[in-house]
C-alpha cells in the first residue's frame, strides 16, 4: 500500500497555470466591479462610495471563488 507522502504531485505547468487563474480570477472581478460600482454611481450620484462597494464586492466574489476551487481540488486528491 502506498502512503500519503507517495502520492505523485502535479507537475510544475499545472500548478503555474492554476497559480495564475486563481490570481487573475481576483484582478478581472475586482475590474468587473469597479465598473460596475462607476455605472452605479453614474445612475445613482452615489460617487465614490458604488466604486468603493462595486470592488470590495469583486474582491469578495475572487476570494469566495478561491476558497470553492480549492476545497474542490482538496476533494478531488
């Protein structure tokens, strides 16, 4: 029987590449937010205080996203 510790990993390439959608995941919601919150303000002169939500909420939404990807990947191993 093979232990834990002999489990084969994921090669450098995968890890490169899931490093980098987790990372981009944060940037493109957090941008989605921020013009999200400036069509808000634009709507409702709410300025600065949609932008200042639109991004928190994006932010929130990247690292809700990180969280469910990597507990799927924790399932999956």
């Amino acid at each position: 029987m093979k232990n834990e510790a002999e489990k084969p990993s994921a090669s450098l390439g995968a890890q490169i590449m899931m490093a980098s959608e987790l990372g981009s995941s944060i940037v493109v919601l957090s941008i989605a937010g921020y013009f999200a919150g400036a069509w808000l303000d634009g709507q409702m002169h709410w300025s600065p205080y949609g932008v200042i939500v639109g991004i928190s909420v994006g932010f929130g939404l990247g690292i809700a996203y990180i969280l469910k990807r990597s507990s799927d990947m924790d399932k999956k191993s």
